[in-house]
C-alpha cells in the first residue's frame, strides 16, 4: 500500500487508506504483528490519525475525505481490533458533503485574466498545451482552440486527452512525444498552458512567452517564472478567455501545416516500420497493431519504462484514456491500476495493461486474482529480457550495461497455468491475431511480445 499511496500523493490523486492494527491494550509490548502505524504513514498521509474507542467517528472519517478531496492528497486512519467491533451510536450518523466542500468554480483575479487576454489578443500563432490537470475541461478547451485554429498537444500524462485524429490535435510533448509536438511548439509565439506541471519529462519550453493556467496556486510558476500565471478553476477561467479574446483576425490558421506534418510522421513511423534486426518484435510494430485493434473506449494502463515511452510515441490515441504513474514512476503500475479501473468502471469500458517484463513480474501473481474475480483485463507484455530503459541510461552515461538482464517465464504459458488466456508472439506477422483473439476473449487473457530491445 505505501508505494500506491506515494503514487497517489505526487500526483494529486485523492485516496483514503483504512488499516487494521492490533488492540489499543497491547500497544507498546511488542504483541505479534504490532507496527505504529500512524509514524510509519506520516510521511505519505496528509490527514493520519489512529480512531479510538471515544472518538468521534463520524466527524474524524468526514475530515479524513475532507481533506483527501480538498487537498487531493492521502488520508489514512488506522483501527484498532477493539474499535473494529464496536457498535454505532444513534448520534454518529454518516455525513455528506452537502455545504462540507464547498463549490470549487473559483474565478481567476481580474488583473490576471486580462494579461492573458492581452497575450492571446496580440499573439499570431499560440499553441494550447494540456496537462492532466485539465482531464475534465477538454470540451472548452478544444472549442477555444478551434476558434484559435491553434495546435494542441499535451504533456505525457494527458495522452488522450485530445484525439490524435482532431485537426488540431499533435500528439504528446517530450521525452515520450512526437516531432509534430515538438515543431508547434517551437514555431510559436505563445503557449497558453493548462493542467500541467513544467516537469522535465513533460518537455514544455521556458523560453517561450507563457500563460500558465492552473486550479493549484502552488503549481504556477514552480519551476520558473511565467509571463501570466492564473489561478482559477480551468472551466470558469476557459469560459472568461472564451469571451474576452476579441482578435482573431492576426492568427494563422494552423490547421493545413498540422495535416502536413502528421504526414510527414506517419511516413517516418512506416519507415521505422520496416526495420528488423532479427532479435525480436519491434515495439514500432506493438503499437501499430495496438492502435488499430484497441477499442475506442479502452482504459489504457501504462507501465514504467520503454514501453512507456514507445506507447506515448506510437499509439494512436482516439477517445482512449490512459492512466499511468506520472511522478513517482513506479515500475509495475499497469497490471494493478487495470484491477483499479476495473473496479471503478465494471464490464462498461475494456481495461487495457501495456507492461514490460520487468514492470509485470512486480506483480505477477496478482493475474490470479483477475482470474478469480473474472476480470477481463487484457494484458500486453513486451518482454525484451531486460529492464531495457536503465540499460539505455547507463549507456547514455557511457558506462558499460550492468546487472539489467532477466530471466523470465514464459508468461503465455504462466498465464494458462493460471487460468487466463495466454498467448506468446513471436514475429510482427502474428500480432493482429493474437490480440484479436485476447480482445474478443471472455475473461482476462495475455499477449505476450518477443521484442527488440533496441527498436523501441
């Protein structure tokens, strides 16, 4: 729990953790399975507190989601054995959030609206760029855009957040991105930022003239001075923008060079395409097939490592979300976040986990746990034997490959032993058929890919 709970806390997502502890009379003696609970999650938990036979238990798991909600951090409360029997009191009713948050459309101050609307109004090319941050307010955000007729991309974690099929649509930005992304965003004369950090991963120039819109305070100018930096709920400030940008009439339309240099992409990824070195699958030709065949409605789990990298790069996103460790960046995320998606969203959407082998062997044993609740979570592994992305920074450092090799099962093989469909690839050729076959199987089922280490 403590790694998901790190997950959870550097990337903004609200969680309440509940654990069990031993009773309050035996704490301090050193009684079999004793652990202080409340010291060892300080360090992740925001709100952390133990409950106790006289608390007051109504309000202490109110301010517990209180805070988890408002804050977007870690609430836990730990119980002991005693607390866990206890019978409810007529007087401690469960509360709801009816005037306990409050609405969260907070209006940016005026003088901060208008810088930006005087940016906006004098710039001739800007470009919009999306963060994770701005998941829910798409809809205004790409009408502004078009009205702008302006690129849009977004940082790695928003992947999806715009189709990579819209007109104005360039993919991802960074590390993980597209030469498309890149280009716009040099050819610019204004980024108008929204929902995202300045991370080093996210790739977002510091030299540009810069609009910064974020609902956080503390996530404005955080790694650097920028030109205009708003504060305000991104669908109220979006609404303003909307209204009071008057000059459109300066702004190239940007729509034709966008088609352009996505053809130029496309022509570059069918090159890339063909490339074999005879040592496995590229993950060029994982991709390609993935975005073919993925449905359109798919909840799209990413791992750690190359094959991050690879799906940012290659997949051609429609409506897809993705979901992925942003900042923590723990190895092994996707098969679990898919048993989370599930949870949350049933047989209504396909739950997709992209993982390397490396990222999938953290938690292998939990594929029995989709087999026995029947989850149908599709699981793509592309094992190359290697933890291939710290093999390629130590190179990167010029120093000699080390201690990153695997020795793996066979994982198509594991999967049937555990009751799942599994099914092992080999050559580019079979990819179409295996993933048909796992997609239109009934319950969770395995691909697993034979890849090139260095096609990626």
């Amino acid at each position: 729990m403590f790694t998901g709970l790190w997950d959870a806390k550097v990337d903004r997502a609200p969680i309440l953790a509940l654990t069990g502890q031993v009773a309050t009379q035996v704490v301090g003696t050193g009684n079999f399975q004793e652990v202080d609970l409340v010291n060892a999650f300080n360090a992740v938990a925001e709100f952390n507190h133990r409950v106790e036979h006289k608390s007051k238990h109504s309000e202490l798991m109110s301010l517990a989601i209180k805070t988890a909600i408002i804050k977007r951090d870690v609430s836990h409360l730990t119980f002991p054995d005693e607390v866990q029997e206890l019978t409810v009191d007529n007087n401690e009713r469960a509360q709801d959030p009816i005037d306990r948050i409050t609405a969260m459309t907070i209006s940016p101050p005026l003088e901060s609206i208008a810088k930006a609307v005087k940016m906006l109004n004098n710039a001739s090319r800007p470009t919009i760029i999306v963060g994770h941050g701005a998941r829910f307010h798409m809809d205004a955000i790409i009408d502004f855009a078009e009205k702008l007729n302006c690129p849009v991309m977004t940082t790695f974690k928003a992947k999806g957040q715009i189709s990579d099929n819209h007109p104005l649509g360039c993919g991802v930005l960074g590390r993980s991105g597209t030469p498309i992304a890149s280009w716009f965003m040099n050819e610019s004369d204004l980024l108008l930022v929204i929902g995202a950090s300045f991370s080093n991963h996210s790739g977002i120039s510091p030299k540009k003239p810069t609009i910064q819109i974020d609902f956080d305070p503390m996530a404005l100018s955080k790694f650097h001075k920028v030109e205009a930096a708003v504060w305000g709920e991104i669908s109220v400030t979006m609404k303003l923008l909307r209204e009071q940008v008057t000059i459109y009439e300066n702004k190239i339309d940007r729509t034709n060079e966008i088609n352009q240099r996505r053809a130029i992409w496309h022509k570059e990824k069918a090159k890339r395409l063909l490339e074999d070195r005879h040592k496995g699958v590229s993950s060029i030709a994982v991709f390609d097939a993935l975005s073919a065949l993925t449905p359109e409605n798919a909840v799209v789990c990413v791992d750690v490592g190359n094959n991050a990298y690879s799906l940012g790069r290659y997949f051609e996103s429609k409506q897809q979300t993705f979901l992925m460790s942003g900042y923590l960046g723990s190895i092994g995320f996707a098969f679990p976040a898919a048993m989370g998606a599930w949870a949350a969203v049933g047989q209504q959407r396909p739950i997709i986990a992209v993982a390397g082998d490396g990222g999938f062997c953290q938690y292998l044993a939990e594929l029995t746990t989709a087999v026995k609740y029947k989850m149908p979570i599709k699981t793509i592994i592309l094992n190359n034997s290697e933890l291939g992305k710290i093999s390629k920074e130590q190179r990167a450092g010029e120093f000699d490959v080390w201690a990153t090799d695997l020795v793996n099962p066979n994982f198509a093989e594991y999967a049937n032993g555990c009751g799942a469909l599994g099914i092992q690839v080999t050559s580019a050729d079979q990819l179409n058929t295996a993933l048909q076959t796992i997609f239109a199987h009934d319950g969770p089922a395995l691909v697993e890919v034979i890849t090139d280490v260095g096609l990626i």
